[in-house]
C-alpha cells in the first residue's frame, strides 16, 4: 500500500504490508497517479490489547487450535482455567448479600467441616482461628501481621445441612451481622452452597462495608473453592 493513503474514518489504523488486515471494518481511500479512479477496501480495526489474564489464555486456546504439533501441556491449564466452579453474586440489597457457589468435589458435610474444623479453616480462611463447634458456641479468627480479628456466636448449628453465625470486626464501626450457609447437595455429589450476609444498616458507611465485604466473600469463596481434594481423614 502506498503512502499516500487516505483514512476516511478516524480510529483506525492501516499498515503497509500487513496481509492480516483483510476483512472491513474501516475505509480508505487511494489516489492513482491518473486521479481518474479510487479504491476502496475494508480493514479491520485496531483493537486495545487484552488484560494480561485473557492474553494469556487465548493464546493457550490459539495454540491449541492452530498449531497441530504443539506442545499439548497448555491445554490442562486452560481447561482449568475454563471450568472453575460457579461462583455467583445473585443478590445485593441496602441490606444483605447472597452469593452462590459450587464445590462438585466437596459433600455437604465436608464442606461443612471447612467452616467449622479449624485445621480446615486455615486452609483457606483464617491463619489463625479458636472456635466451639456447637450451637451456642463462640470463634475467634484472627489475621495477626494485619491484626485484624473476627468473632462471633454459632446460631445455627447443623452439619450438612445449616450453619448460621454472628459476625463482628473489632475495627469495624457498624453494628453485629449475621451469616447463613446452606449446604443443598447435588446429583454428582458435591454441595451449592448459598451464603446470606445480613443485617447491615442503610446508611453509606454500612455500604461502604457491605461492599467490602462483597469483595472479601468473593475472594475466600474461590479459594474454598480450589480445595476440591478431600481430606483422607475427616472429624468424627
């Protein structure tokens, strides 16, 4: 392509030489030396790179697809990467959070140990938790290099089935809420497990904290999530 190309539509960009650039989306326009005729032809636009993360993967997927003899090992990290467990924020009010999640490799009653076994609970929660697994009892989780601490008071205790609990931050202002998991079992005999935080006030800095709190769930849910292995022995 000559250089004396004329860009019709801003946004886009034309290169000499590019042979990748075929199929329309922007136009131009190209003066022959005779001026008696024009040319038209369609471009595709430049697009703004992906995130780090997304690059990644669809050049795992481009390997796969378009290079026969390629080395296969990318493809378990994409599959990975493309069958995480479902992981859903499927209500948020002034006052609550519901969040849902899968764990196809986790029963009903041993995800309910993950909540309630402190060896298990440091595997993904906590570093540090003190805890009576019974209705009535008391927690305390802790987070000593930030020193931040959790407490709170069973209020629903049934292993596999509910397990409801009070919740407090000592450096959070806003008054007690209060957490409830229900643990539905599914045919291929893992857990959903619906999560409702509520009890939060409807003034701004209880939503300021809500969504934080959004965040945290989210965060430690998914690593809950990549447990997957049971454990060879489990609470009696």
């Amino acid at each position: 392509m000559s250089s004396d190309v004329q860009v019709l539509e801003q946004g886009w960009r034309l290169q000499d030489g590019d042979q990748s650039l075929v199929a329309g989306c922007g136009r131009y326009q190209q003066s022959y030396p005779n001026n008696s005729q024009l040319a038209c032809a369609y471009y595709r636009p430049v697009v703004p790179p992906l995130p780090t993360k997304l690059n990644r993967l669809f050049r795992l997927y481009s390997m796969q697809r378009n290079t026969p003899n390629a080395n296969r090992s990318p493809r378990r990290f994409l599959d990975m990467a493309m069958s995480r467990p479902n992981l859903e924020l499927v209500e948020t009010a002034r006052d609550r959070i519901t969040i849902v999640a899968d764990f196809p490799q986790l029963s009903p009653a041993l995800l309910f140990d993950f909540w309630t076994s402190i060896d298990l609970l440091k595997k993904w929660w906590p570093p540090a938790a003190e805890l009576q697994p019974e209705l009535g009892g008391t927690y305390h989780f802790s987070w000593p290099k930030q020193d931040w601490h959790l407490r709170g008071k069973f209020s629903m205790f049934d292993r596999g089935k509910t397990l409801g609990f009070t919740w407090k931050w000592d450096h959070e202002s806003i008054d007690v809420t209060r957490v409830t998991l229900l643990f539905h079992p599914m045919p291929n005999g893992g857990t959903k497990l619906t999560l409702l935080h509520e009890g939060y006030s409807k003034n701004s800095e209880a939503k300021k904290t809500r969504d934080e709190h959004i965040e945290g769930w989210t965060f430690f849910l998914r690593k809950l999530q990549e447990q997957g292995q049971e454990p060879k022995s489990l609470p009696s």
